[in-house]
C-alpha cells in the first residue's frame, strides 16, 4: 500500500527481496538491521531474525516462536536495471503485467539511469508526462523543442491498462527542435525528415517510449506507426517510472538513450539535457502542486488534455477495481 | 480571499495589475510565466496566454476558447508608494476606503519604506499597534521609551471602519523618551515641551500616525488635539499596514519619516531604530502566537486594552456583515 | 499537563518556582520577561508583575487587579540535583512520591548528569528501559554487552506505581561484557564474580538502579538479592528520568557513576560510554517512532517484555485514576 515501510535487499543468492521495513515486534526499522550469512534480516534493537520471506526464524532467549511472529513479504523482480514491486497479496502477482521497459542491460541501446523525487502527487506527473504539448514552452531550453509540440495534437489510443501516444512531428516548416537543440537530438532531423514518437504510458505511471528519425515521405497519410520494415536515420528509447510514495510525494525513475551505434558521446549529451529537462519539470510541477495545495478546484481542460484525461480514467476504474476486489476477498 | 495566492504584475501601459496566481488550466502559478510585449501573462506550463484583466486570449493548438477560461482578476490601486488591493467582488471595489496614508512620494516627509514577515495572526499585531503601553518595556532600548508610556491611558474613539487614538506625553516629570533615546526622537523634546499623537487605525490593520512636538501649555485641558493653526517644534509621520496572509502569518508594511525639514540625516537615524523597534515587537508577537498555539484561552484585559477592545469589535462586526452580504448575494 | 509551556526560575531565596510559561493577559511568555529583585516576574510585552506563586502584584498605569489575573503556578521540588514537578493540583502535590534517585551530590558515588531530548513517545523509551534483552545488539560497541543480556529473563516484580526489576549475569560462561568492554565497565568481572542488577521503574518514567559486582557463590538459589551485608567487589549507580512532552517528544534527564573509590576517571570513562549508549537508544527509538507514525498496529509480544507489558499496565491504571479523578472532582 501506498505510504508503507519496505525494506529492499538481496537474499544469499543475490536475489532481489522486499519486507515491510518494520519489525512485528517493536516496529523497529529491519532497514537498521543486519543481513546475516544465512541471508536472514536480523533486527538489530531486540535482535528478532527473519527469512527472506519475512518468517520469524529466532527469537532470542525464547523457544517457541509464535505464529504472529513475521512480517509481510511482497513479491519483487528485477528487470531492466529497475526492481517491480507488487504490493498486493503475493497471490495475485502477475509478472506478465511488468512492461517491456528497456534498461541498461540492453545492447539495442545506450541507456543512462537516474532517479528524482517530486514533492508532488503522481497523477500530476502522470499529466504531464502523457500531454507533451508543455515540451515547447518548458523545455524550449534544454530539448530545444520548437513550437510544433504545442500545436501538435497526437493519436491518444486506449489501451490495456494505459494509453498508446503517437505522433509525427516534422516536415519543411514544423522541425520538432530549434536550431540551437543540442546536437545529439537533431541527429538525422532535416526539413525532408520528420520524428515520429510511440509510447505506451500504463498505470500507475510508465512510460516507455521509441523516437525515430524518418524520411519524412514515409509519414502514413493518417499519420499512424510507419512501416516496421523501415530503417530509421536516427533512434531513441527512454523508459520511466512515477512511484508514488504518498498522497504528496513521488520517486520518479528514468533512463535515456539513443541507439548503440551513436556512441557514448551522444548517449552522454542525450542524458545531461535529460536531467536538465526533467529538472524543468520538477520545477513547475512542485509550483502546480504548491498552488494546488493553497487552492484545490476544478481545472479547465484544453484539446491537448486527451492524454492526460484518458490516463485519469484508467486509474479511476483499476483503483475501483482493486477496491471492490479488496472488500470481496475480505 | 485570505489564503489565496495573487501575482501582482504591471500592464502594457505600466498600470498595476492583480491576477490569481493560478492558471485555470493545470494550477500552475502564472508568477512562473512570462509578461508579453501586449501586457498579456502567459502561462509557462501549457501555454495558454491571458489579458490583464484575466480573460484567455489564447491556448495554443486550439481556436476555440471555452468561457471557464479565465483567472480572476483583482482591482489594484496604486498609492503612498504601495498597491492597495481589493480582494472581493470587483464591482464592490470603493477607492474612497484608501486610507490618507504617506508614502515616500510625499514631499511634506522624508518616509523611508520597509517589510517584515510575520509569523503571527494579524490580530496580535493590531493589538500591539492598538495599545502602545508596550512601548516602555518593549521598546527602551530602540526608541528609548520612558514609563510614561505604560502610565497613560490615550484617548480612544470610534470612527468609521476603525478608531482614533490621541494622546500627549510630556511635561517635567513624564518625559516620553529616556535621556539615551536616539538624537532624532529626542529633537524638540524639553521639560517645556510634549509629544502630542494622534492615529487612526483601520481595518484590517493600517496605521496613519502624525506625532508632533509642541509647547506644553498648547496642550487643552481636554487633552484635545492642538490648535490646528499651531506650528510645531517637530513632526514625524508614520504609516503602517498590516496584511493577513493566513491563520499565522502577516505581512507587515511600513513607512516612517520626519518632516521635510529634518533632513536626511534624521530620516536615516529614525528609519533604523523603527526597524530596530519593530524587530523587537516581531520577536515578542511571534512568541506569543508559539504559546497561543500550544494552550490557547480568554485573556484578562487590562485598562490599557480599550484599543485592542475596539478594534477586534470593529473587524468582528465586519466580517459579520461582509459574511452577511456573501450570502445575500449568492 | 503534557504539552503546557512551563517557566522554571529561583524566587528571591533561591527556591525553584514553576509558573504557567503564559502571561494571562497578552499570552506572551514569561520566560521572555525578567526576574526583579523581589522575585518577582515582569512580563515585557504589557510589563503586568507576578510573583513567585502566580498572583500578579502589578499592572502598570492600573490601580485595581481584577482577580483573573494570575497565572497558575505548580509545586516544584528540588532533590538529587533535578527538579521534580507535580502538573496537577497543588494541593494533591505529595513530596513523599519522589523516589529515591541519586545525584551528583550524592557523596556515595561519582554521578554525572546528563539530557537528551527524543523525537518519539515517552513509552517507547519506557519500553527500552523495562527491557534490558537490547543491550546485547544495541549496546554491543559501547557499554560492550554480551548476548548474555538478550538470553537471560531478569525477575520482574510489580511494586507501588512501577516495577522492580533484578537479575544476575555472570559466571564462567555467561559474563556480561565483552572482551572489548569499557576497562570501568569490567572492574572486578571475571569466571568468579558476577553482575547483580536491581532497578525500580516508577511512573511516568523513573528508573533508579544499582548494580553490584559480587562473587559468583553469593548469588542465592532463586537468584534474588544478595545477602544486604554483602560489601560488593565494585558498584554503580544510575538515575533516569523520561519526561513526556508532547505525543511524539520527551526529555530524557540522566545521571550515572561508580562509588565514590573508583575516581575520577572510571567516572570519567562511565559517563562517555553512556552518552555513547544512550545515543544508539536514541537512534533506534526514533526510527521505530517514525515507523509507527507511518504505519501504527498491534505488537508481537516476546517473553522479554514482560517488564514493558508490566510498566504500560501500571500507566494505563494511573492514567484511568487519575481522569476518573479529575472527573470526581469537577
């Protein structure tokens, strides 16, 4: 659940686990314990051990453990370079829904990992990471992106547990970056070019997008996916992850990259202007939530809002769904 | 409204302007915007650009401009050096209710202007500007004030939206200032002479105090206002406002200065130990609010608290009625 | 009451006096006024006089003292080097109830006092005190506890408003210490001697203990207290005192020292390990009340806390009195 304790650590194989940071005893921090040989989480006020799967293995000075004595184990699996926690019932776990995120174990690309934490709820991450017509004013900077972004509408599809985004930005007068976009993100654009972007954003809040650079002929006429056959010019991956931590506090996973035969140069400059870019973010975001906090209300939505107000609705009905599943099963 | 956020700006034409700081969009404060070349504000989030009086005039990608697009707009006056701002319904905005404060653009003073925060309810500051038998203890060190300010009782009257309060301290035994009172409060100042004061102070909290030096056998046996034909010794003016921003914090306005004719020199000794004065004021309000905060109660009041008495009536009895109209008008 | 602001100064006999830390007319704190020659207070916001028991004997520029002005005043005893306040009804105040602690003007030992303030609840530090079975974990580096602490169950007995608590450690493989133990900590331990330890805990959160080397054979059958003409081989003495002050903060008063012959520096050595202890107490406790902050619940119990489960049974019942009281008596 949101606002939990969890202890992340490696068992004795090297396993990624996760325990409710939090002793069942006195409810001191396993977090300040001690990770023995036998891969068992010793808590170190009262000195209570426990297994990698959170049951009680000793209890100093006392022969019988009782029944009571564990605390909650949550299913974790490590893929690309990021731990999937599911912090439901352990049952229900389903590894198939983790997405097929790229990380920096994949040779396909060259992906710089880093991490942010927001003073901001998810959800208005979450609006601005599926809406990118802010890209033209908050990132003219960093990203150098042109006015194209805002003027832009993409395709907003509904998918399972998300949205499909995709979109064409280009063409001899709507290049999607200035002139003075670092080098690394204009590789391949031309005025007989155009990016084409296709990302699956899926609850509760990740992203993982492909940007390629193509001849701009091959734009479909409506504007949908080009033919997968084609060899793009130029080629990007970024995979990111808005956990939320509590009702006003998110971690914000992410990785950055281009294709592997750009080079670590390009992958280098690529991340730098990344983190200066979400950096940008941060900034208005925690000023929208500061704002938000002063004055809740009701916002006035824009055409650009389709992406955003669509992800809302996904995570409504998954939340009344879970919610109705919790009090059936009770 | 107390509590809500504002963003002060100036028009094309130069003209202070107040708009909600809080694009109807998303909530991002419009303070992190851009002022355009025509005097419009434009959000730096989305994009969406507003006129001065807080109409949308533009969403980018969008031609249609739903009418739930606007931000509220606040009339602002602007005068004494500082923006009077009328936080309710426009067309209830009444510029006669600006007090004749002194600013730094008056030529009959030499005022020097300045602002302090506060962490108190704006109460305790008008209880503390209301009843200046404070002075003795609070402030001996800075203005180098006698006992004879906790001894007398000032005259204290109603008037429309606040009260007038007058007083004369003086004469050979009740000297208002200790002989080590800063050279400019002590200017005029004799066993033949007496400070005669008068202020009006008006909701929520503004102060306008003339003080004036005279010959003590000016005073009237009413212990009235001086002739008003009567030249005086020495003049000094001050005006004050103080300004909620919520529940426990204020904001604290000032201007102080001697007549035209003392010269800067004094302007500059007098501003000092004003900020001096008010930073010990600040230190035993802020105190104050910290124990009311912990165990709040009824007080005992003392004679001296005739002015305090007044003036929480005169806001009690707006608020009721203020509150009154909202609801008639809905 | 928990959480009232309370001024402690010396009256004019150099008696130590408890007053309401709130004047009663402006709330502003008397502990921001001054102590006159009479020992009386001077409030420094209105200057209103009060003296050393409450009644105000002064309000400048007032003839008549109405008889609400006073600020309540408590019973304040001052032995063993601390002073011991009753919060209630003075009349209910019962000097015989302070126990009998140990100071540093104690002639028997060398007593060195100490405090530290918490971030967490008074309990949670009465937990730790009621439960020696952390030292072997916690205190391992610097008191050099043995698991023998986390193995042994001391016998808890219920007395008068508390517990007392006594246990023996010791003998050829159980000794108390580590080899790396403090040289102070281990003067006089070896196969032939061992630790006796006895403490009373006495509500809200008083623990006066003493601990006494002795040889091996004179730990009788049933482990209970040595025969009282006994001269130990070495001796020790502690006093401590947990003093809530909100939900979620207490002030932790301490003194520890050997008898007088050990010296200076044994004392010396005694003190800084303790303050080293006492700061990994601190450490954990805190984090465990940050855990419950995000998550409260119900405890596994083990057999160790049985002094624990003892102490908050006798609170409980103290705490239930004592309202069933106030209730009576209104």
């Amino acid at each position: 659940m949101i606002g939990e304790p969890i202890m992340l650590f490696r068992d004795e194989n090297g396993r990624a686990r996760a325990l409710e940071d939090r002793c069942c005893h006195r409810f001191a921090p396993l977090s300040k314990g001690r990770l023995e040989a036998d891969g068992n989480i010793r808590c170190l006020y009262h000195c209570l051990k426990f297994s990698s799967d959170g049951r009680c293995t000793e209890i100093p000075g006392q022969d019988i453990i009782p029944d009571a004595a564990f605390v909650p184990a949550y299913e974790v699996e490590e893929r690309h370079g990021w731990l999937w926690i599911w912090m439901g019932d352990k049952n229900n776990a389903d590894r198939s829904l983790i997405p097929p995120a790229v990380g920096p174990d994949d040779p396909r690309y060259i992906m710089r990992p880093g991490r942010m934490d927001y003073e901001a709820n998810y959800e208005l991450i979450n609006d601005n990471l599926t809406d990118f017509s802010h890209l033209s004013y908050v990132h003219s900077a960093s990203f150098g992106a042109s006015e194209s972004w805002a003027d832009e509408r993409p395709v907003v599809r509904r998918i399972d547990r998300g949205i499909r985004v995709t979109r064409w930005v280009g063409g001899s007068d709507k290049s999607p970056v200035n002139d003075d976009a670092p080098e690394a993100l204009r590789s391949g654009l031309s005025p007989e070019t155009a990016l084409f972007q296709t990302y699956d954003y899926l609850a509760p809040g990740i992203l993982t997008m492909l940007s390629q650079v193509l001849p701009i002929e091959l734009m479909p006429d409506d504007r949908g996916p080009p033919d997968a056959a084609v060899v793009p010019i130029m080629e990007t991956f970024t995979s990111q992850a808005v956990t939320p931590i509590d009702d006003k506090h998110s971690r914000y996973f992410f990785a950055f990259g281009p294709w592997a035969k750009a080079g670590d140069e390009a992958a280098d400059q690529i991340y730098e202007v990344t983190k200066l870019a979400f950096s940008e973010d941060k900034e208005i975001i925690e000023a929208q939530q500061r704002i938000i906090n002063l004055k809740p209300g009701r916002e006035v939505m824009t055409s650009a809002d389709v992406g955003p107000a669509q992800m809302r609705s996904v995570i409504r009905k998954l939340i009344k769904s879970e919610t109705a599943y919790e009090v059936t099963s009770q």
